[in-house]
C-alpha cells in the first residue's frame, strides 16, 4: 500500500466515522453506549407499551430517535424517575 492509497484509506474512514456521529437514529446497543443506560433496561422500555420511551419499530429493530431521546433523559431526569 502506497502512501495515496493510505491517505484515501484514512479518509474513508474519518467521513464514515462524521456521517455515524450525524445519525438521526441509534439502535439499542448505541443507545446504550450513548446514554450509559443497560441494553436490558433499554430493550424492556422499548417493549414495554405504557413507556414514553422515545423508539419505534423497523422490522424485528428497534430504532430510538436521538432527538427525542435527549428530550426524554431531560424529562425523566426533571422528574426523578427511576428506570
């Protein structure tokens, strides 16, 4: 590999790794990276149908809107809920 051929490599990279960070959706296991929150815990808030939980279904996937989500930690947090 040639140093133009690294170059592109390593660009490829970086804009791959901005577009990621942009993403208007998480799925649960980023979610759980993102908020520090258990993927359990995330997973029973996605099924559960009496939660505020800001996801939606895509298939079998979960998908939570990023959005909302900040929305969400700021209310739940406001409101000294325990998950």
């Amino acid at each position: 590999m040639n140093l133009d051929d690294l170059k592109d490599v390593i660009k490829q990279t970086i804009e791959k790794s901005l577009l990621k960070q942009n993403k208007v959706t998480l799925t649960i296991e980023e979610c759980a990276k993102f908020t520090g929150i258990g993927r359990d815990k995330l997973r029973e808030l996605a099924h559960s149908k009496n939660s505020d939980f800001p996801c939606f279904k895509v298939g079998t996937k979960f998908l939570v809107n990023k959005e909302m989500l900040m929305v969400w930690l700021e209310k739940i947090t406001k409101e000294g809920r325990v998950l």
